[in-house]
C-alpha cells in the first residue's frame, strides 16, 4: 500500500520542496534502518540526543530522495537535485499525522492494549488465536513508543482484517497522541501493575492516562476486581460497551466461574453472554492466566465460537522475546531470535544482523522456516523475503518447510538450500559445511529450532554470564539524560568491558553512536578494530612497548607522564606521524598517573608545542571521591584544579581541547561539570555508584545443579571437612568455582546463590571448578537453574558480603565463563 508523495505532502500538510514524483511504501525513522531507498519516505526526527537532519546527506548518497523535515537545507537544489522536502513543523507530529490518516482508511476492528504488564503477551496472543481466521497486522515486538505505534499502525495494508496495536506510555500527556492514532474499536487495559510501588494517587493518575485509550473505542475490556481501575472508569462516561471481568461478579459480562490448575494446563471457565464454557491452556503462572482471560473476551467478541477458542488456547505459545547473540561451532557466531516468525519480526532481525559489523566480513546466513501468515499469496510473501534479506546483505538461504521449499524460485539469495525439515538439513552436508558465518536462526516454534540451535552452539560448561544488551542501552540513555545534547561521552570498556565483554559491548555502543570507547592497554583496542570496531577509542594504560601498535590500529593514547610523552614523540616521528591524538592526564588529587596541575604546566605546554607528532585532543582528571557527599569538598578543590590547569592548556592551543572529568558518579552528582565530556564507567553495566543500587541489570551469571544428596547430621562437606552439617540437609553440587571467579570467600555460608528463587548457602569451602550449596527445603532437582548474580540477587549484595565493590566482583567472573547476550 503505497502513497504517492503529493498525498503524503497533503496528508501531513507539509510544504513540499523538489518536484521529483514519488511513491513512498516505507518510512525510515532510524537511518541505520535503510532497506528500500527508493521508497523510503525519512522522518528527520529532532529529541534531545540526536537530530536526523544530520543524516540527510549520507541517506542521499544512499539513495533516499524523500525527506520529511523541519528545517530544509541551504542549497537543497543544487545539493540534492534528486530529493524531496516536505516541511513541517515537528517531524515528530508528522509522522503521527500520517499513521493517523493511514488508520482513518481502515473499518475494521482494531485492538488497541494498555497497561502495565503483559501488552505484548496478549498482543501476541491475540495473533496466534485470530490469524488462522483473520489477516492481522500487529506491532512489531514492543513497538508501543510515540514512534513505535505509528510505523506499527503504518503496517496495515489491503488485506488487514483486524489490527492489534499496544500503547506504551513512560510519561503524562502521551497517551492523546497513541489514541488519536490507534483510534481502538476495542481498547483493553490489562492491569496497573504494581500498586505498591506508588502512592495511591500516583496510582489513579497512571490509571486515568492509560483509559485516555478508552475514550471513543466502541468495546473496553478490563479486569473489575482491580478496585482502583473500577473506581476510576466511573469518574467517565465512556460511550463503549463494558465487556469487563471478575472472578467475584456474577453480574460481570466475563464472569470466570473458577480457574483450576493441573500440573501443565489451566482450565478456565467462564460465563460468557449467560452461557457457561471453558478452555484450557498449556500454562499454570498467574501472568498468563490473566492474560488469557484478556484474550478470550476478545476473540469471542470478535466472533470466535468458545470450541474453537479452547482448540486454539491449547496450542497457544509462550511469547519469547529474545534475541541472542551466541559463539557458535566452526568460527560461527548464532543469533537465535526464537520470537515469533513472522516478516516484519524477521525484517528486524535482519536489520539487527545487518548492523553488527564484522571482521574479516564473514558472510551471513539466514536460516528460516516457513512463515505462518494466513491470507498472503506465499509467492508473494516470500519474494518480499527474498528481498530483505538480499537487502540487508544474507548472501545463503537456508528454506526449512515445504512452503519454501515450493517457493525457491522466488528466493534471490546467492546461494540457497531448501529442506522440508530441521532434521533433513541437520543430516545434510550444506548443515556440515556450515563454517566462519554469521547465522541467524528464524523459525516458528513448531519446526524445532532448538535442536538446530543447540547443535550450532559451542558446548560449554552449563555456567555462562548473560548480557542484556538493551539495558546497556537503557543505562546508556540513563546517563546521558543527565547531560546537555552537546556533551560527549566516552563509555569504558576497559577490563573486558567490566566483565561482561567488551566486543558485543563496544558494538552494541557504537550502534549507539557514542563518541569514545576506553580500553586499558592497547591489545584490548587491537581486538575491537578487528572486530569491526571503528569509533574512537582511547587507550587508558598504553605500555611504551605498544606505541606502534597504537598507531597501525588507531588507538588514542592517555599521556601521564613526561617520560611517556617523550617515548611517544620520538615513536611517532620516527614513524612520520603528525598530529596524532592524544589524551592529557592530570592528577588533582588521585595520586595515581598524571601531570602535576601545580607544577607541570608550563613545560608540558613548551614541550607539545615543539614538535608536531602529538596533539592534544582531550584533558582530564579522574575524581576520587564522587560517590559520596563525604568528598565534596576534596571534589570541589579538584574540580577547581582541573579547571585552572586545563584552560592553560587550552590557552595555548588554537584549537579545541576537549575537558572531562565526571565519571559514572560524577555525572549523577555533578551534572554542572560535565565540561565537554563524561566518562561513564560502572553505570553503563547497570550500577548506580552513588547507592549501590541496580538501575537496569546488565548481567547475570548462571549455572545449573550437577548433582544432589542427602547428607546426614553430623557429616561434612568438601575440602578440610570445614562444611559440618548439622541437621540432616540435602547438598547440591554446582558447576562454578574460584577459577570461574565464585570468591572462595563467600564459602562457608558467608554468602548464597538462587535455586528457583530462594536463597541457597554456600557450604563448606568452594572449590576450583564446583561449589557445594545448602538446598535443603527447596523444591529443585538436578539440571535446575542457579542464578550467583543477577537479576533478582543483585551484585551488590555479593560485593557487601565481601567487604568490597561491585567492580571487583564482576571483572572477577573468569573467561572461561561463555558470554550470551541477548535482546529483547
Ligand atoms: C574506569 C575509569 C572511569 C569510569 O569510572 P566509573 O566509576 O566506573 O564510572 C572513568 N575515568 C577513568 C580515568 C577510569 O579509569
């Protein structure tokens, strides 16, 4: 479904500058994102962080010739002769104005799902219980943001039949502007979440945003025994029908009469419209039972008969969010998204695995299965998936299904293979050849990806350190909301990226375009640079051995000393390097490395300003005590320090010296001396230094029960029998010890890991490879998950236990601890 430009300038009452003809069939909010240039219709959207604008010119070389922006460039004509300019005001406005009119095309129902938790469970729900009857068009993953929903909403094409949108709001105000776009004929608010987090009032302020979404929609479904959400569903008088529920409510149009839990399924019965019936489902937690009641009443509402609902309830699907990232057999590296297949998920997919650069660009390989999407022609389907994957540069397709296998000719990839089963390709030697690609792995869930995925896995040890990489993000934006648009940032990435691996990291960063990455010592550079690393990266500790290697790969040396600063010049010179970057240090009161701010000015200057084979590019300080208020007046005289030596460096040069000093703490305490720069450090992997809280978890080691046993009273356990039992308890041997970086001193019940949520002590002393804990009383058994740290037992409470900080404890989990990341 195509729009040509002069409907789009009209649409979103833009003026139009360029006269090109155009039809737009995508919108580009994410240049990053680009696919089809020549439909591609770019939102230059301006927040805080960044602004599109910048990206026109590159976006142009690429072939986009439609922009949508607020300020039109100087000399558009003769620049970009080919492109399109529709102005606006706010491109943000614009783009919800277009999904907008997009949605007024449509009259059909549209589901439109609030709420604190569990949008995109019943979102995804809904798909699988309505797409065997309807053609539904839903938002991808969670897109539920201002932008998200209007490239949801935007998906919708001919053949939609229902629409199923979420509406995710972080702040007052928002929920207006996803209405006015969603426009739900059915508006569902799940639940409010967590009561207790919030005073009352906050409370029934959330509860009044999120029924903004309730407004004008003709069906409004919501749980009744919430007292808060039917107290303030009265304070309206919303025209839509009330197809509420409760367990208690007899009277309540969804009445569910009881809910029984067996070991694997649920059954749920309920009185509908007066007539009583059930359904079952292959899940017994709370979340999804609720859940599904959610999406019962709108699948009945929508017309599906109560048989058919319960056939289609007990094939429903857990919804996986994930996707990860993992080393895989033969020079392989795996990325396993295991949600839902679909192709405007595969398309993120692609568009995720397009972006990770590589070395020695292995080529990558898509790995997919037939896609489960009634009421689209396959030829069709699968020549659009031909074309994003050629676009987003999969050079081997490998079809699992007979659908794909039917459909090869459509597909345009290099090289192709179809097989009609996992299994089939498992035994086939294109499954033996695999060898140094990128691979991703698509399938929908009944083909059996898992063996596939497990089969490609490098086999480890069952501990592994997962990294959640969008909430490196989320920490990332964390930090830079302290600061202005202008700062720069540097995101430390020393000590293997505190531990949790400073590849995937430093990938995940530069996607994110931050300004400077910081190693320790310069083969932890080399290793980025041959990983496709090509943001600027300083190093902290560069060993006057290594200076050859810092120029070859780019690398931007910390200068401390006098000696240091002589080694380097005469290494550069003697390499005929000018004006290479380096970085300044100053000591103000750390007494570690750096330039005496007192004493060393004057000749550091004379000394840069006669020879040209260094420059400075930045000058710092590192403060001692940010994290606490006890330091702030020791902080204050180092800030003033800082500040009088730095501007005398700067006085001395033409050019601009960029100043930091503020590192993780600083930039939370002292926001006002964020200079031109900040370091963040400890904060990116998910900790608040100034309170040892966790602000999003970043990584969580993990490992699982080796073995049990009964030990009796009176026993002992492990090494110099210092485990002595006392009651008779049950022992679980678990595969994690000090060579993996479990400190030996949380042994002997100083400290405790999680079996399925419940605290489980170290017994007796821990060993090298394997650790003994107390399960007594716990329902586990072998092969159960441990968690040592992570999300819900914090570092921090490790790092108390042993008397130290969270930065030793994460830089100690050892390497041979295998690093999966994820994204949700
Ligand atoms: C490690 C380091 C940082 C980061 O510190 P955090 O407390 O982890 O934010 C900043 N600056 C320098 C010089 C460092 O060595």
């Amino acid at each position: 479904m195509t729009y040509s430009i002069e409907k789009v300038t009209t649409l979103i009452g833009a003026r139009r500058y360029g006269t090109k003809n155009a039809q737009i069939g995508f919108i580009l909010t994410d240049s990053r994102s680009l696919c089809f240039p020549e439909e591609t219709l770019f939102f230059a959207l301006v927040t805080d962080r960044n602004n599109g604008h910048h990206y026109i010119p590159e976006l142009y070389q690429r072939g986009v010739r439609n922009f949508v922006v607020s300020a039109v460039p100087v000399g558009y004509d003769k620049l970009y002769p080919e492109a399109n300019f529709l102005k606006v005001v706010d491109t943000r406005k614009a783009l919800q104005r277009l999904a907008e009119r997009r949605r007024d095309e449509f009259d059909i129902p549209i589901v439109g799902i609030t709420g604190s938790n569990g949008k995109t469970m019943v979102k995804e729900w809904l798909y699988q219980l309505l797409s065997p009857q309807f053609y539904v068009t839903r938002s991808p993953r969670s897109y539920n943001s201002q932008i998200g929903v209007p490239l949801s909403v935007w998906l919708m094409n001919e053949q939609t039949q229902v629409g199923v949108f979420e509406a995710g709001i972080s702040k007052p105000g928002e929920m207006n502007a996803l209405r006015d776009i969603i426009q739900p004929t059915i508006a569902v608010l799940t639940n409010l979440g967590d009561a207790h987090q919030e005073n009352f009032g906050l409370i029934e302020d959330k509860c009044r945003e999120k029924l903004i979404l309730f407004h004008d929609a003709e069906t409004l479904i919501y749980p009744a025994d919430d007292e808060i959400i039917s107290k303030v569903i009265t304070e309206y008088d919303y025209p839509g029908e009330r197809l509420y529920w409760s367990m208690k409510d007899k009277e309540a149009p969804f009445f569910v009469k009881f809910v029984e839990k067996k070991e694997t399924m649920t059954t749920v019965t309920y009185i509908y419209k007066g007539k009583e019936d059930w359904y079952s489902l292959p899940f017994i937690d709370e979340a999804s039972v609720v859940n599904s009641i959610v999406c019962a009443i709108v699948s009945l509402h929508l017309g599906v008969t109560p048989d058919v609902l319960d056939q289609r309830m007990q094939q429903l699907e857990p919804v996986a969010m994930r996707l990860e990232v993992k080393e895989g057999q033969h020079g392989c590296t795996l990325i396993n998204d295991s949600y839902n297949s679909d192709i405007n998920s595969l398309d993120i997919a692609l568009d995720f695995m397009n972006r990770r650069p590589d070395h020695q660009g292995r080529s990558r390989t898509l790995v997919l299965s037939d896609i489960d999407q009634s009421g689209r022609e396959a030829s069709e389907l699968y020549r659009e998936v031909s074309n994003l994957a050629v676009k987003r540069g999969v050079t081997k397709l490998i079809g699992i299904g007979p659908q794909l296998t039917e459909q090869q000719d459509a597909i345009k990839v290099t090289q192709k293979y179809f097989f009609p089963t996992v299994e089939a390709f498992i035994k086939s030697g294109v499954f033996q050849a695999l060898r140094d690609e990128v691979i991703l792995l698509k399938g929908a869930r009944r083909f059996g990806f898992d063996s596939l995925s497990e089969l490609l896995e490098q086999k480890v040890h069952e501990t592994i350190l997962e990294v959640n990489l969008n909430a490196v993000v989320d920490n990332l934006n964390h930090f830079r909301s302290f600061l202005k648009q202008s700062t720069k940032l540097v995101c430390m990435i020393k000590a293997d990226a505190y531990g949790a691996g400073a590849v995937e990291i430093a990938k995940t960063l530069q996607d994110h375009r931050v300004d400077y990455l910081a190693v320790a010592v310069a083969d932890e550079g080399v290793t980025l640079r041959k990983n496709g690393i090509t943001a600027n990266i300083m190093v902290m500790n560069p060993e006057m051995s290594s200076f050859k290697t810092l120029f070859d790969y780019d690398l931007e040396p910390e200068v401390y000393s006098f000696r240091l600063l002589e080694a380097l010049v005469k290494a550069a010179e003697k390499e005929g390097i000018t004006d290479y970057p380096v970085h300044i240090k100053l000591d103000t009161g750390m007494h570690r490395l750096g330039f005496d701010p007192n004493n060393d000015m004057e000749r550091l200057i004379e000394r840069l300003k006669h020879q040209d084979a260094i420059i400075p590019r930045s000058v710092f300080s590192h403060f001692v005590g940010s994290d606490s208020d006890d330091f702030d007046d020791f902080s204050a005289r180092q800030f003033a320090l800082f500040d009088m030596a730095s501007k005398q460096l700067q006085a001395a040069f033409q050019h601009k010296i960029l100043r930091h000093i503020d590192n993780s703490a600083g930039i939370e305490h002292f926001p006002e001396r964020q200079l031109d720069m900040c370091r963040l450090g400890l904060g990116l992997y998910g900790i608040d230094p100034r309170n040892n809280q966790v602000i999003n978890h970043v990584s969580t080691l993990k490992t699982t029960i080796l073995q049990m046993r009964m030990v009796k009273a009176g026993d002992t356990v492990g090494y110099s029998r210092k485990g002595k039992i006392e009651h008779d308890s049950m022992i679980a041997a678990i595969p994690i010890g000090y060579a993996d970086g479990l400190n030996r001193r949380l042994g002997n019940r100083h400290g405790y890991c999680l079996v399925n949520g419940q605290r489980a002590y170290y017994v007796g002393n821990i060993c090298m490879d394997v650790a003994m804990i107390d399960v007594t009383g716990i329902d586990c058994k072998e092969g159960d998950q441990v968690e040592i740290f992570g999300d819900h037992l914090p570092v921090t409470v490790l790092s108390d236990t042993l008397e130290t900080i969270p930065y030793e404890v994460l830089t100690g989990v050892s390497n041979r601890v295998k690093r999966v990341y994820y994204q949700d």
